[in-house]
C-alpha cells in the first residue's frame, strides 16, 4: 500500500487536522500509547569564505533563520529560540500540522554546535511528541579537491571554503487513531518511518540550499551553480 505524503503546506490557522473526516485526539482524553518513527540525516553545507566569517554569520541567526525558513513560519522564543510551523503531512489518511519549537545552542568550547527541542509556551502539541537533536561543525575543505568534484571552473574557485558538517537525530510519537491501528504494525511502523525521512530530507535540503544563498548574497560573495 502507498503511504498518502503530501507537500507541506505552512500555515499558522490552526492546530487541527487537514482531513476533516480525521478528529485530532486530545491528549488530556486520549491515553493511548505513542507509535515512535525515527529518521536521521548528514550532510555539509558549503560556504566560500573562512571559518570566522561563516562563525559570524551563523551567529546573527535572528536575521537569516527565520529569512532562510520561508515558506515555513518562524517566530522567536527569547534570544536562541524558535517557534516553527514545519507544515501539514499525511499517510495512511491521517495528516497533522506539525510545529515545533528549536533552540539554536551556541557552539561549546569544542566548536560543536547544536538545534534541540524546546516547549513551546501555553502550546501543547495534540497528539505527538518530537525529539530534535541535531550537531554540526565547521571544518575547512580542500578548495582544489571540492572544486573538481562540484566542476566549478578554476577561475570561479573560492579561496577559502567551509563546510558545516551536521548530523540529524528525529524521533516523532505520534497518538496514532485506532482505525489505523487495526492495520499491520510492520506496515504503521514502515509508512512512518518513510514519511519521517521524506520530510527530515525536503525540509533540510530547501533550508540549507536557502542558507547558503543567504549567505553569499549578504556579504557579496560570487557563489556559481555546482553539479552535485
């Protein structure tokens, strides 16, 4: 059976349900267990300039980040946090509005930054948990090795290059309605997980791609199109 995945549709109207045809569980009524689906993701994102130039940057996350997470709606929590509305997804006919608040450690004295989950204030997530646990460090990348894999002309090719190397750990409960209960675990379990990794690689890949343009385009850094 395919599982239903829909695009993400950011919206702060409401915390019910797409599928009307679907009730939301409330928490505070419904004691059922949480049904857990996992993810995780790596990648590097590259920057043309030095280490302390990209430091300073990340940084200043009150001006890019919420910038550089359109279409989905951003608002702070205090000075490292965020409220995030990621965006509606479904499988299995059942669709939830996820939204999540994250807290943009500064980097330790190890250099290792972090993004972790945080409560939301007077906010309650109806019916699902998340776990949000991501790390990444700068590292300086060979400027010769990295332009040959990506041909980019030699003439085009940066000085100095960064790369934010980040590593994702997600874990997503979900109240999980009993008609869908009734269905197979390993198929509940499957669809899941696959939907998780769907949406962890959609939403990382467009918010990195934005950061990078964000980035070079702020502090006028020529940045030409690579092939991946």
């Amino acid at each position: 059976m395919q599982s239903d995945i829909s695009e993400p549709q950011p919206s702060r109207a409401s915390s019910e349900f797409v599928d009307d045809s679907v009730a939301l569980a409330n928490p505070e009524e419904d004691t059922q267990e949480l049904i857990w689906f996992h993810s995780t993701f790596e990648d590097c994102m590259e920057m043309f300039a030095d280490m302390e130039t990209v430091a300073e940057y990340l940084a200043q996350h009150s001006g890019w980040f919420c910038r550089c997470a359109l279409p989905m709606k951003t608002e702070p929590l205090g000075n490292n946090a965020y409220d995030l509305l990621i965006g509606r997804f479904g499988a299995l006919g059942y669709r939830v509005e996820a939204r999540i608040g994250l807290e943009l450690v500064p980097p330790d004295a190890e250099g290792i930054y972090r993004i972790r989950t945080v409560p939301i204030p007077n906010y309650t997530a109806p019916g699902y948990e998340v776990d949000f646990q991501s790390t990444m460090k700068l590292v300086e990348l060979t400027t010769a090795d990295f332009c040959a894999e990506r041909g980019i002309k030699l003439t085009e090719c940066p000085t100095q290059i960064t790369g934010a190397q980040w590593c994702l750990n997600l874990a997503v409960g979900v109240q999980i309605p009993q008609f869908i209960r009734a269905k197979s675990e390993g198929l509940i379990q499957k669809t899941g997980d696959a939907l998780l990794k769907n949406i962890v690689k959609q939403v990382s890949r467009r918010l990195m791609g934005k950061t990078q343009q964000d980035f070079h385009s702020s502090l006028g850094i020529p940045f030409p199109k690579q092939r991946r």
